[in-house]
C-alpha cells in the first residue's frame, strides 16, 4: 500500500470491502442449512455492525456538507 492514500481513501475502500464481503456471505448463508448457515448468518451481522463503525469513523473524518 502507498504511504501518500489518504484516510478518507482508505475509509471507503473498507466500507467497500465489507460491503462485498457482507453480499458474499449473505449469498453463502442461502445456499446451506442448519448451524452452518448460522454461523454464515453471524458473520454477516458481525460484518453489518464493523461497516457501520467504518462508516461513522469516514462521517466524523470527513463529514458530508
């Protein structure tokens, strides 16, 4: 990774990130069953809840006007 990105960059590649990663989780927890596709579901929660910190670390940082 280059030194020069920005916070703000960086803030919204991993919003970006878990956003993927929440669709790819979510399309896995529908295709199995049973406890597995709970776990598959708590991860999905889990992820929810660290975009949600991600976004409101990139509104502090850098508030929309």
């Amino acid at each position: 990774m280059r030194g020069d990105v920005g916070t703000e960059t960086l803030l919204v590649n991993a919003s970006q990130d878990l956003a993927s990663i929440i669709d790819i989780a979510t399309h896995l927890a529908f295709e199995i069953d049973g406890a597995q596709r709970n776990v598959a579901l708590g991860i999905c929660r889990m992820l929810e809840g660290v975009q949600l910190l991600v976004d409101k670390a990139l509104d502090t940082a850098h508030p929309v006007v």
